[in-house]
C-alpha cells in the first residue's frame, strides 16, 4: 500500500508505470501475508517488484513499449514473470521503456517519455527507464530490467542504483519479447548489490523452454557478499578512459578506484583493443536479428491490424508502417540490408568475425585480473530531446556497456558518486565491474564491499 500512494502521487509526472492493477497488487500482497503468517516465505515474499513491459504476464497487457502491442494481452507468463511470483513477489504494474528495447533514454516509448527522479528535465536511460526511475523514486523495492546492449546499466548508472546483467543463458529468455536473441538478457535493477543477488536467487536458473539457458546448478548469489577483496586484481583497460569519456564521470571513476585500493584490491592496466568497433559490430547484429524477430507482427496473429487495407499485402504494409515507430523501422531497414544477397558477406559475416575478436579481448584480459572496472555510461543523464534527432550520438551511450553483451559476459553498474552539470546538478555516476562468466557472485561481492 504503501508504494501504491507513491506511485499514486508520483507516476503522473514520472511516467515510471504504464500498466497498474491495485486490485490484482494487492490480492498478491494478502496472498504473501498468509504466507508469510504459515511460515512458508522466502526472501523475496511480500516484496513489491517492478516488471519492465517486456515480460508477458498473463491477465496485463504486454506492450513492449509500442504501438504494436497496445492491447496486447500475452496468454502465458514469461519465465521471470512465474519466477516471482512462486517466491511469493508481489508484481506493482509494468515499467515504460523504449519501444522493443531500442533507444537510450525511454524517448522511443509510444508511452511517452520517463522523467529523471534527480532532474525533471534529463532521461533516466534506456531502454528499462521506466523501472528505473520506478528504483531511483522508490517507486518500488526493485525492478526487472533486460540488456541487450546496456539497458539494465545504462539506466543504474544514469539514476543512481544497482543494476546486474548476468552471463547470457543464466536467466531465461521464455516469454520476454525478443529484440536480439543472442544478446538480450534479463536482470535485477536494485538498490544495493546485496538486493540484487536476492533477486538473481529468484530470476536465474535452468528453463528448458528457453534453448539458450544454461542447465547449471542452482547456485546462492549471496553467498560471497562478505568476502574481504584482498589480493582482488582490478583491471582498468586503457581504452574506458581515452576520449569520449565526460571528465567529471572519469574523476568518480578515478575515486571510486582509489577507494578499491584502499579495501586491497591490486590494480592491473589492460587493453581491450578491439572496443571501438562495438558499436558498429552491434548495430549490424542486433538490427539483424530485430528484423527477424520483429517479422512475426504481421497484423494476422495478434497486434496491431490497420483497420483500411485492399489486399493481404496491403494489410501487412499498414499494420507495421502504423504500428512501429521511427527507431524500431531504422532497424529492421538496417538489419534487412546488412543480411540481403550481397551484402551478407560484407556486414553480417564480417560483424560475426569481428564479434569473435571482442570475446577473444576479454578471455585475454582476464588471464591477467579477476574483475574489469571502467565507467558504465560516457556521460552522465543528459536532456530530454537532446539526442533525439542524432542516433549516433544516442548510440554512443552504450560505448563501455555494449562489448560484454558481444560476449555474452556478465556486467553491473554500481553507484559511485555524483558529477555536477554545466547548470550546477548533482548527478549520479556509475561504476561498471565486469565479470567473467558466470562470476556473478563474486562481482556482486566486489560490489557490496565498496556500498
Ligand atoms: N541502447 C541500445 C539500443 O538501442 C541497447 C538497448 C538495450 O540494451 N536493450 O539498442
């Protein structure tokens, strides 16, 4: 109750939800109050959760942020949708985001843009901005995101909380709108790294619906939280520090560091030379695969129909051309030029090869040290409108995120302080540490030990 009268007061100008239910939020809650009274709860029982509009959850619409999916009522919960709700979660309504995950800065979002909690007039990063703001407005406990290039970091770093990709394949893809297959992957946005590895006990774990997750053992995220970080070897790769990055951003980074020697961790200088070409290989193979994907919204099955059409053609021409919006068709144009006959070879295959490389940077840099830390976003939360009309410069944003996603390693952001504008705000930094795979704990310990 007590979050439903925030978001009551607050959503209106925050615009963090676009789906709220405050019947069907607080039946759950009574539920987890039962079940908290048998002595049955886990952790997460009667914890009131965020869900990005990316998860279907049957019984709320499932928008995905478009225009497409407006009415769109999914007939199945996604896998992190069923997740929660067995440790007895309690769903507060479904967060705005860019729309099919595409964008920055939530603007894509046929729902309008998301305010900034700590400035009205900025972004909070995309695409999961509306569970963004929703954790940084305590809006909520927590929230589900998903990062297909940095939207779960991006956002933490951009509105002052933690967020945790996971290795790819650790929490399945069942039932969350794909945008690029390969490199989508859902993970906790959070206060602290210690809420963040209770919701992983929750989110990861083997689905065999899912054909990329990984059948591992179930394993407690929480479990190293505690662990002194001496002897931990911090490499710093020279490339997260050259130009591009905001001079304020690179000052916390730099204290942030400092404050890891300080706890004992040695720090080691690496290269990851292949980092400038992520951005292009990324926008070759993610518009690839969102061309694919994206085939299925034909106006037949289910979204989106235009109501006036002449022939079958005609009908699937003016369902798609009303129901994306501008970025979502810059990508499937993107994507289906780089994969037509003759020009495959040159964009596609060769952005598969280059790919190979960014992860061969990697498995070389961390024969030298067990975690890497840079910043997680080059800037810190710019205007609303400022980047609008300039996708490159939009795209930029996931400069240091988008090369771990090409991996398939895991990442975080971590708040490590605050940078003031040009017009005198103080505005949240965040640290990235990346991990090795399947290393989740051991970041999520290196993290806790710094909060
Ligand atoms: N900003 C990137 C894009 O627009 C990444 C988005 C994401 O991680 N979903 O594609």
């Amino acid at each position: 109750q007590t979050f439903l009268n925030r978001i009551d007061a607050l959503n209106p100008a925050i615009n963090a939800y676009i789906a709220l239910d405050q019947d069907k939020t607080l039946a759950q809650a009574k539920a987890a109050d039962v079940r908290i009274a048998a002595g049955n709860a886990t952790p997460l029982t009667g914890i009131p959760i965020a869900q990005k509009d990316i998860f279907c959850a049957v019984g709320w619409k499932t928008t995905c942020g478009s225009k497409m999916l407006e009415n769109f009522i999914a007939p199945y919960d996604a896998h992190v949708i069923t997740q929660f709700d067995q440790a007895g979660a309690v769903n507060l309504g479904k967060t705005n985001m860019d729309e099919f995950a595409m964008g920055s800065s939530n603007e894509t979002s046929y729902f309008g843009g998301v305010k900034n909690p700590w400035d009205f007039s900025r972004v909070p990063g995309g695409s999961s901005g509306g569970s963004a703001a929703a954790v940084a407005a305590r809006l909520c406990a927590a929230a589900t995101g998903t990062d297909t290039g940095g939207s779960i970091r991006q956002p933490a770093s951009l509105c002052g909380f933690t967020g945790l990709k996971p290795t790819y394949g650790v929490v399945s893809r069942y039932g969350m709108i794909a945008f690029a297959s390969s490199l989508d992957q859902a993970g906790p946005m959070a206060k602290s790294a210690e809420d963040c590895a209770l919701m992983m006990n929750v989110m990861a774990g083997f689905d065999e619906r899912d054909s990329t997750s990984l059948n591992r053992e179930k394993e407690d995220y929480t479990r190293d939280l505690n662990k002194p970080l001496q002897g931990l070897r911090i490499g710093l790769p020279k490339e997260f520090f050259a130009e591009g990055l905001d001079a304020g951003v690179g000052k916390v980074i730099e204290d942030a560091i400092a404050e890891y020697k300080k706890l004992g961790a040695e720090i080691v200088e690496i290269s990851l030379p292949n980092t400038g070409l992520s951005i292009p290989v990324y926008y070759v193979l993610a518009p690839a695969e969102a061309s694919s994907n994206l085939s299925r919204y034909d106006g037949v099955r289910y979204g989106h129909r235009a109501s006036e059409y002449t022939d079958l053609m005609d009908m699937y021409c003016k369902s798609r051309a009303e129901g994306f919006g501008a970025e979502v068709k810059r990508r499937i144009l993107i994507g289906t030029y780089v994969l037509s006959a003759g020009y495959y070879d040159a964009y596609y295959l060769k952005a598969q090869q280059i790919r190979r490389l960014i992860a061969q940077d990697f498995e070389e840099a961390f024969k030298k040290c067990d975690v890497i830390m840079g910043p997680a976003a080059p800037s810190t939360a710019f205007k609303a409108g400022e980047k609008v009309d300039d996708p490159v410069a939009m795209y930029l944003q996931d400069i240091y995120t988008i090369s771990t996603n090409l991996a398939g390693l895991p990442g975080m952001s971590v708040p490590a302080g605050f940078s003031t504008s040009a017009d005198g705000k103080a505005l949240p930094v965040g640290l990235q540490i990346i991990g090795n795979y399947f290393d989740e704990a051991r970041m999520l310990n290196v993290a806790h030990q710094y909060q």
